[in-house]
C-alpha cells in the first residue's frame, strides 16, 4: 500500500481514507483524529480485524 485510498464503511459512516507513501494524509472528519498520519496497512488491518467494518484497498490510478 503506497499510493490510493482505503474505503471504509460501518452502519454509522463510509468515507475514504486518502494514502500518499503508505500513509493516511486526508480523513473524512469522523475519522481524522484516529486515522491520520498512521500507516495505511496499520489502518487496514484493523478494519478487517474489527466487526461490522468493510474495507477496501483502491490503490492510484
């Protein structure tokens, strides 16, 4: 994961999350505190850990 977006959905909330050099650089507010500036394979990894979250890695065109 270097380059693209992680988009992840609840019940409560999708958005996405922006990755530049496998990290998270841009958040939708309900995610920016915890997810900004981590390494997006951290971040990842714990949407696909957590229950009731679906991710998806949509890497740069």
């Amino acid at each position: 994961m270097r380059d693209g977006l992680i988009w992840w959905s609840t019940e409560k909330a999708t958005f996405g999350l922006v990755v530049r050099d496998g990290v998270v650089v841009e958040a939708a507010p309900y995610a920016r505190r915890w997810a900004r500036g981590r390494r997006a394979e951290e971040v990842f990894q714990k949407g696909r850990e957590s229950g009731g979250v679906s991710v998806e890695w949509i890497p740069e065109q």
